[in-house]
C-alpha cells in the first residue's frame, strides 16, 4: 500500500531529482535493444562499469541474435567472466538468444509479459528495455530505487514487485523512466547504502528517513 503523503511529495521529488540529474539515462552502453536485455542480464550482481567494460569484445565477437544463440557455452563464459555468476549467465543469454529466434524472429519484443517469458529476464530488465529501447512508461526497481522509495516514505515494502506497483500509482507514465534513472544517480551521489549524506540531500524536506533520524537525535 502507498503511504498516505507519499501522493502529496511525490511531484516535489520528482521535480528536484529533475534539477540535480537533468540528464537522466541508463548508465550502460548499447546500440540496440538487444545489447541492452543482454548488458542488463550481466549487470545482475554486477557494477554497470564493469558490464561496460566486457560488452565492447563481447558485441564484437556475437553480432546479433543469431550468433549468441550458436554461442559455444564456454567461450561466452570466459568473456563474461569477469561480470560474475558467468555460468547462469551464458547459459540463459543463449536460451534467451534461441528464443527470440523462435518466437520473435530474433527481435526483442516491446511487451512486459513477452519479455518476462524469456530466459533469465525479470521485471526490472524487461522495465529497462521497455523504458530505454522502446520509450514506453517503465518502473525499474534495483537496489537504489528499494533502498531510496523506502527512505522517502514513497513505499513500506522491500519487495521489488509490489515497489512497482506503488510507483505505477504514484510516479506519471511520462516521468517514469527518467525518474527511476535519477534514484540510481543519487544513491551513488548522495543518498548511499552505508553513509547517506543526510545534512547536503536537497530531497530532505520530504525524506521520512531524515525525519526519523533527526526525532532520534533530538530525544
């Protein structure tokens, strides 16, 4: 369920994220929207610098969708390598690669429920592509989006799934993409895992957190 002000500051939010990050866009490095389901599926328990660092050679050595699906399994693992949990990964860009050769003619469908159906792909990649690749309304949760909404007040749940869906009623269709890009950008700037600098974030006036740490301080 939203917060009950959650509604109230999410405009006043939106418009400050604007201000400090106005050239919102995904961090990794693509041409097409297969390079990016596939740098968003090695991005998984990975840094988005180091994908980009992998993606040159490996777009280089597989094209298109065809040649990643006659991939040899451990040659992909080796350039992949470095990005970690290389095994699943090559595994299920390849199956990924077959099916969309199958069911798409080896394009990447604009759908949410077409993209879930591959291998390996979860909402938040399927958000991204739609967002990114497709220009259509997208809600990407990853670790700084949960970790931001929460603070904010704009969700109570750590559950990727049901942020969305809190997001979906509170953020516009038209600012959905470039918002959840700017949470990105100022969880690496400001508002951080371990030490969030509280005292320098302009998004305070509405952040519940700040709230609950400045009450604690004062008692």
């Amino acid at each position: 369920m939203v917060p009950k002000n959650a509604k109230k500051k999410i405009m006043p939010i939106i418009g400050e994220l604007k201000r400090l990050y106005p050239d919102a866009a995904c961090s990794l490095d693509y041409d097409d929207p297969l390079q990016l389901l596939i740098s968003t599926r090695l991005s998984a328990q990975c840094t988005d610098a180091r994908v980009n660092m992998v993606t040159p050679a490996l777009f280089a050595r597989y094209p298109d969708c065809k040649a990643f699906a006659e991939a040899d399994v451990h040659e992909l693992e080796e350039i992949i390598k470095s990005t970690g949990f290389f095994r699943a990964k090559a595994r299920n860009i390849i199956d990924c690669c077959n099916q969309l050769l199958e069911r798409h003619g080896g394009k990447v469908p604009d759908t949410m429920e077409e993209l879930t159906a591959l291998a390996g792909v979860g909402r938040k990649t399927a958000n991204l592509v739609l967002g990114d690749a497709f220009g259509k309304p997208s809600y990407v949760v990853d670790t700084h989006a949960i970790r931001l909404t929460n603070r904010l007040g704009l969700t109570d749940t750590k559950d990727p799934e049901k942020i969305e869906a809190d997001l979906r009623k509170i953020v516009p269709e038209e600012e959905s993409g470039d918002f959840c890009h700017r949470l990105v950008d100022h969880g690496r700037a400001v508002c951080k895992a371990q030490r969030p600098d509280c005292e320098a974030c302009t998004l305070k006036p509405y952040c519940d957190e700040y709230e609950k740490r400045r009450e604690k301080d004062v008692h």
